[in-house]
C-alpha cells in the first residue's frame, strides 16, 4: 500500500516538530536545572533587588559573623551515591534546639547566615547549613528543586540527632529552593523531633513554578516545550516536574509551618504562598510583607520577621 504525498508531508512536519521538541526540552533543562553558570538570570526585572535589602545581603555584618565562626564539617553519602557537605556550629551555651536551613537557587550554604546570625546569638540555637545538591562544595550535576534534597534533608535530620541526642527540638528553615525543599519534606515521615518549618518565599510545585517563568521571562506556552522538559529531567535527573510538588507534600504535613512572603515577590508570586497555605493540612500561620520582592522580607522587614517567627517558635518549639 502506498503512502500519500500529502500524508508523507504531514509525518515529516510531526517528525520535525518532535525534533524540535526534544531539543527545546534539553535546551531548558540545561538552561535551568542542569549544573552549570547561569547567563539567564542576569538583567532579569523579577530578581532586581532594592536598594535597602543589597545592603542587607552584601554589606551586612552577618558575612563577617559566619566567616569567624568555628564550623564543623559535617559530610552525607546521599541514596544516589552524591556527597555532600554540611555546616555545624553547636550554641554558645548548651541546647537541645538546632535548626537545620536551606538555601536558595544557585546559593549556597553560609547565604542563610543573615537567618542564622539570629537563630544562634539571639534565640541560641545550634545551627546547621549545608550545601545541596549541585550546589557549593556539595557533588551533583543538576539541581534538585526540592524532590531528591527532601530526602538529604531526613538524613541530615539523622544526623543532627545523632550530634544532638534524641531529645533534640528541631526547626526546618527554607528560603525559596530551600523553602521548597523543606515545604516537601514536611510530607514524609519526620522523626518526632522535627517540630516546625519556616517556608519563606516557597512555590506550590516545580511544573507551576516553570510554567509562570517561562511565560513571564519568554512569553511562550507551557505546552508542549514544559513537558517535554519534565520527561528529560526524568532521564537525565531522575525526577519530573509533575512529582516535585510541595504542594502536594504539604496536604500530608502533620508539623507546624509558618509562611513569609514578599508581596511584591514576581519571581515566584505570593499567591504560591497563599495556596501553600491553604492546602497546609497541618497548623499552619502565613505572613505577607509590603514592598518586598523575592527573598526580601527579612532584609526589609527585620523586626516584624523576628517578631512573628520567635512567637511561632516559642508556641511550638519552646513548650
């Protein structure tokens, strides 16, 4: 039987476009989740930051602080055979309180010591940072957006009540990718020592968060380059975009969380926050801030951050 002209036309443009699919689908993986420099980002409106909170994150005394502290170095041989690397500093004056954070895209561990410097001088804290996955002196060729870094957080957590003992008072505190992160966490079986987890600029799910970036950075659809992706960070990285869903976590969630975002965040939009909220099935409190883009509540709002995130604590850690 032979095969029309017409219908030969018709599968080559498919094969064409298939091809071209596949190679959109790699060109963004590579773009964003493969480890690598980030051009990208650079120039993009949504992470221009004010001028107030730069000086908070570049000028602030909390780099001096974590350069002079004695950290001990802790290491991680993770499911998939990555090490990783991680930063423990023990209070001044003996507790069984630590926090554990997270950091954010393309970071690494010591950013979170703006949150840090706080935890450990005026709430007295043990302290905990480590780098994830693909990120800083930690192994890993891709970024993990939270799915396979959920389960380095429970082994790190193991590892904290080991160093701690096991009357340890754990708070999991996550700043976007890290926010994500402990956010899909917090939907697994946490050790009963886990007691809260801090969420600040977090997104509801890998998929939504893509989704709203590629409209917004390049003014095209999801559909069918989004997808296509997912499939390829499936082979490549062994997690799609479907499954990493924090969103979905937090429906299963039986911690306390508390949320903070920046309201004028257009890098990941409030209103993840607000549905992360909503769909919390455990105890769960939410605070917005004015004038405030990605990441920038604490730097910009720093007593009113303090404020609710020690009475939070004091309600569900110091009991």
């Amino acid at each position: 039987m032979k095969i029309g002209k017409g219908l030969k036309i018709m599968i080559a443009l498919i094969a064409i476009l298939l091809c071209i699919d596949l190679f959109a689908g790699n060109y963004f993986y590579n773009l964003a989740i493969k480890r690598e420099q980030k051009t990208f980002l650079q120039g993009n409106e949504d992470l221009e930051v004010s001028a107030s909170a730069m000086n908070v994150f570049t000028k602030g005394g909390w780099r001096d602080w974590v350069a002079s502290q004695s950290f001990e170095g802790w290491q991680l041989q993770t499911f998939d055979d990555l090490t990783l690397k991680g930063y423990y500093l023990p209070a001044t004056t003996d507790t069984n309180k630590t926090v554990i954070f997270g950091h954010g895209y393309l970071g690494k561990a010591t950013d979170m010591g703006l949150y840090a410097q706080y935890y450990y001088e005026e709430l007295g804290y043990n302290i905990f940072l480590f780098d994830m996955r693909g990120h800083g002196k930690s192994e890993g060729d891709y970024f993990g957006f939270g799915w396979h870094d959920r389960l380095d957080v429970l082994d790190w957590i193991d590892q904290v009540i080991e160093r701690v003992g096991t009357n340890a008072e754990i708070v999991l505190h996550g700043l976007s990718m890290g926010a994500g992160t402990m956010l899909m966490a917090s939907g697994e079986e946490l050790p009963p020592q886990v007691q809260a987890v801090i969420a600040d600029s977090g997104y509801t799910n890998v998929y939504d968060l893509f989704q709203y970036q590629m409209n917004r950075m390049y003014n095209i659809p999801a559909f069918p380059v989004l997808p296509t992706t997912s499939m390829v960070s499936n082979i490549r990285a062994n997690y799609s975009f479907y499954e990493a869903s924090a969103i979905d976590q937090v429906k299963k969630a039986k911690v306390p969380i508390l949320y903070f975002h920046g309201k004028e965040d257009t890098f990941v939009p409030s209103r993840m926050a607000n549905e992360l909220y909503e769909e919390t099935n455990s105890h769960a409190e939410i605070f917005l801030y004015d004038d405030a883009g990605h990441g920038e509540a604490y730097a910009l709002h720093k007593e009113k951050y303090q404020t609710r995130l020690a009475d939070f604590l004091t309600r569900f850690i110091d009991k």
